[in-house]
C-alpha cells in the first residue's frame, strides 16, 4: 500500500509539472500530432479495436508550426508526427526524430520502392511514406478561352484578380521557381530573388492566397485560375465540372508526408503498431477514397475501382511527371525562403 500510495504521488507531481502543451502520457495510448482532417475517423477505431491501443489524436495546420512545437518540447509528448519532405532533413539535424527500425513494420514492403529512398531521408532511416502528390494548375473552362499549359500563364491579363494560390512559402515560391526556369529546390538567393519578383507580379487585392480557402474559391467560381494539391483538385472538381486540372510544361513539385516518430515519444511500441497497421491496403485505400490524394501503397490499386484507378490525379502518367521534382530541404537556404516570402506578403498587401 505504501509503495503504491508513493507512485500516485509521482504521478501527480509528474501531471502537475508537465508543460501543458504536453498531453499526459498513459499505457496502451499512441499520441499523434498531425493535419487535420488526415486519417480517417473509422480507421483510428479500427486499430483502437483491433489492438485496444487508444489514439489521442492532435492537430496542426502547417509543417512549421508542428516543427516549433517538437523543437520547444525536446522531442517529446507525441509518438507520431507527419511531416512534409522538406521538413524532415530539419528534423535529422536537430535530433528531433527516431531512427526507424525496419524489422518492426513487416507492411513496409506494400510500399512502391520508386517513393523510397529519396533525398530527404536516404533509406528511409527516419520516415515512412503515408501519402504523395502533387500541386499542379486548376482553371475553370467555362471562364478561360484560351489553352493553359504553363505556370507563366497565370501572368496573362484576363487572370488579373482571379487567381488563388496557397499561402504555402515553399510550394508557391516552388511554382515562381519552375516558371522562371530555376529549380524547385534552388538555395541560389538570386533565383530566389526572381521568384520573389515573379509572384510581385501576381500581386492583386482580388487575389487568393490560402490554402484552406482553395476549394471553395475554385468552386464558387470566385477564382478562376490557381495552383492547388491534387487532393484538393479532386475534391473541387467533384462539385463544380467545369473545372480541369493540368500538369504544367514546366513541371510540378511533388510532396510526401511521412510518419516520423519524434526521440521523445515514449509509447514507441504503440507507434511502430500504428505505422504497420496503417501500412496495409486496405487502410491506405480508406486514406485516398478520404482526402483523394495519392498513395505510395502499391497494394491499393488493387483494391481501387476503375474510375479511381485511372484517375490521372490519384495515378499520374510517366508523362504527367516527367518534369516533376521532389520538394527538398535546402538547409541554410531555408532562411532565404522565408526572408523573401515575408517580404511578399508585406509587399503584397
């Protein structure tokens, strides 16, 4: 009695001196810091089912300020974070993710070897694929008479007012890039510095930069033309039929969110099981059916009906892809992205 009257004490001074950004910690749970709105409500109670592992699930809404949080709290108070590429070599550096243990997701081999081992984590000693795509041109046709091929085209007169891009400094500065012939993931200020000049361009009060706001403004018809994740492509174009979405000639950035389990995490058992369980078919297909994006799982294609299997959006081409780069972490460069983006918004109000 008296060993156990001294652990409740233990854990109440531990609750009470917690920071209370940092959820409390309990056997049998998984923490996961995400996006919102990212994996599917009935899939969570699946593995809670099958497992009887509880999911707290949490969430933000941009890859930086999910970054700031772990960098302020050492790595600690999630077992499972979902990171975008660019961000996950940041991650590396600062000591704020776990090595991966392979042997401990026997579903790994579901994934398509082309999306692993890419740049930002070579032999994915830290990340696991959840999902891909891709931010290519959305334009209503009912309101453009003339062909969209190219991210410069968005500079046309008739597009003055009408455009919507997200408030995304590396995927929008990414497509200034591509359109001004630089690469995606330049660290060269001044090609930076031309993308800046490029987006000035496109300065106009009319104009929408927010990627919460991309769907509806294409479906409303409140914006005519604009750059937009594939997901949300298929979503809008779900509603509203005279929109078509298109691979520029200059090609598009492509983006992977990858589970990160972060050094702090201390239900790490609960997390490898909540990867591997997520790593099969059928709950990657419930993931792409939810938020139409594309699944590095080669085992949901199987599982996919035909309309979904030979959507260009969902599946692109060899063809659709052949200038496509991966978003990549630029290291020090970072610092001019974030400097010349500011500047944007600044200069653009």
């Amino acid at each position: 009695m008296k060993r156990a009257l001294s652990l409740l004490t233990v854990l109440l001074l531990t609750a009470l001196f917690l920071p209370p950004s940092v959820p409390a910690l309990a056997a049998g749970k998984v923490i996961i810091y995400n996006w919102s709105e990212y994996i599917p409500d009935d899939v969570l109670e699946a593995f809670t089912k099958e497992t009887g592992i509880e999911v707290v699930y949490t969430t933000y809404e941009s890859n930086e300020s999910m970054h700031d949080k772990l960098l302020i709290q050492k790595g600690r108070g999630y077992d499972l974070v979902c990171p975008s590429t660019y961000f996950i070599p940041q991650m590396i550096k600062e000591g704020l993710a776990l090595k991966i243990d392979k042997k401990r997701i026997p579903n790994l081999k579901n994934v398509d070897p082309k999306l692993l081992n890419q740049e930002f984590d070579p032999d994915n000693r830290y990340s696991i694929p959840y999902m891909w795509g891709n931010y290519g041109l959305i334009f209503n046709s009912a309101l453009v008479k003339n062909a969209v091929t190219s991210w410069n085209d968005l500079l046309r007169p008739e597009f003055k007012g009408k455009i919507m891009l997200y408030d995304d400094p590396r995927m929008t500065m990414g497509i200034a890039l591509l359109a001004t012939g630089a690469s995606l993931n330049s660290t060269k200020e001044s090609e930076i510095r031309a993308a800046y000049e490029f987006l000035l361009k496109l300065r106009d009060p009319k104009n929408v930069f927010d990627v919460t706001a991309a769907k509806n403004v294409m479906v409303n018809n409140h914006s005519v033309i604009g750059g937009i994740w594939n997901g949300d492509a298929q979503v809008a174009m779900d509603e509203n039929s005279d929109l078509v979405y298109i691979y520029p000639k200059e090609g598009v950035p492509l983006w992977m969110d990858s589970f990160v389990i972060p050094s702090g995490a201390d239900n790490v058992d609960n997390a490898y099981a909540f990867i591997n369980f997520m790593l099969r078919p059928e709950m990657a297909l419930r993931s792409v059916e939810e938020y139409r994006y594309s699944s590095p799982n080669l085992g949901t294609l199987e599982l996919m009906d035909k309309k979904m299997r030979e959507s260009r959006l969902l599946n692109p081409t060899a063809d659709d892809l052949r200038n496509a780069v991966m978003l990549n972490g630029v290291g020090e460069a970072k610092a001019l992205y974030d400097l010349y983006w500011e500047k944007f918004i600044t200069d653009a109000k």
